[in-house]
C-alpha cells in the first residue's frame, strides 16, 4: 500500500463524509436550494484565493519542472475557466461578484483559509500535497461518482459546476499529488499525516456551514 493510498484508508471515515455530504448529493440531484448554492459559491471564491495562493507556493518550492507543470496547468484553470464559471454563477443568481461585493468570510472559511495559507508559506513541497490532494481529491472524487451515478441535475449551475469537476485534468492532478506524497522521505510521513487529516476536518466543517444540521450527519 502507498503511503496515499494508506492516508486515505486511515481516513476512509472523514474522507466518505466529504464525498457524500448531504450538499453534495442535493446538488447531484438538483433539489438544492439556489440559496443554499449562491451562499456557498460566495465563500468558496474567497476559499479559492488563499488555494491559489497555495498552489503559487507548491510551484515556487517545487524540486523541479517535472512537479510544477502540472501545478502550473491547475493554477491556470482557476484563474481561467473556475473563475470564468464562478462570474457566470453570480451573473444568473442575479448577485454581484464577489470581487466585488467582498462578503465577509464565515469563520469556517477564514479558518480553513488560514490553514492553506499557512501550509504554503511554511510547509514543504510534500506537505502542500497533502493538503492539495484532500481539497482537489475530495472534489475529483465526489464529482466522479456523480457523474457514474447519472445524477445530471437540469440546473445548469450546478451541472456546470459537477462537469468542472470530473473533468479528467483534476484526476490527473490528484494523481501527481498522491505520487508526490509517496515519493516523501519516510521521517516526513508524521508531518503528511497531520496535515492530511486536519485538511480533511477542515473540508467537513466548510460543508457543514451550508446545510441544516438536521440534514447532515456528524
């Protein structure tokens, strides 16, 4: 077994949590409220900006071409086509932009916020692979199994927002984090491992925020 591969089954439990959130599914099946969508979007462009700031990072302590490529192709597409579909969201809910409203962050957005910075400014190369791997692997993830289940909603947003997702460049990317995470020297594996699951604790709460309580499990 990998060390990702044993990451993952150490935190089969809150990983599953995050890839079958009750928002995940409703936003699978379409019976989502537009409300609950527009709220979430609206934070997760200001989580978007510390991840970009991270995936800077992983590019600058890259230990070669080779690992920042892919991070280099990621970074465009969230300064491309994610914040294209991010603008297109806000313009059909009929809101304004974020960039330019600035809502002010919920806690559990500045604090996951501050933990992805954190792990960019400070952690090596491995460590922002960890955290990469739980905020790119879960969304990979979870929109896979959407899209293997049929769950196509009729809403475009939504559809739109699944589809960017399962989009194989995200699985390819996860693939190289997981290499990189494996490729770690042995004596870092308790750094990798502390990360791994604090991202994923992270992850469950930012869910969490936009769901009734009653909805969710845990």
């Amino acid at each position: 077994m990998t060390r990702s591969e044993h990451l993952l089954a150490q935190h089969k439990e809150a990983w599953e949590r995050v890839v079958r959130h009750p928002f995940v599914l409703a936003l699978g099946d379409g019976t989502l409220p537009r409300q609950a969508f527009a709220a979430y979007m609206a934070q997760d462009y200001l989580f978007v900006e510390a991840l970009t700031r991270t995936v800077a990072y992983g590019i600058a302590k890259a230990p070669g071409a080779a690992e920042a490529r892919p991070l280099g192709a990621f970074l465009q597409t969230l300064l491309g086509a994610e914040d294209d579909l991010f603008k297109r969201v806000f313009e059909e809910l009929g809101a304004p932009p974020p960039a330019e409203a600035r809502p002010e962050p919920l806690p559990v957005t500045a604090r996951f916020a501050r933990f992805l910075s954190g792990i960019g400014r400070r952690g090596t190369f491995e460590e922002i692979a960890a955290a990469l791997y739980v905020t790119e692997g879960t969304y990979a993830d979870w929109a896979a199994r959407l899209v293997a289940e049929g769950r196509r909603p009729d809403d475009t947003l939504y559809r739109g927002w699944i589809d960017i997702h399962a989009d194989p460049s995200l699985a390819e990317l996860v693939s190289h984090l997981g290499g990189w995470i494996d490729a770690a020297p042995a004596e870092r594996e308790p750094a990798l491992a502390a990360v791994f699951g604090r991202a994923l604790r992270h992850e469950i709460a930012f869910w969490n925020a936009f769901v009734p309580a009653r909805g969710r499990r845990g």
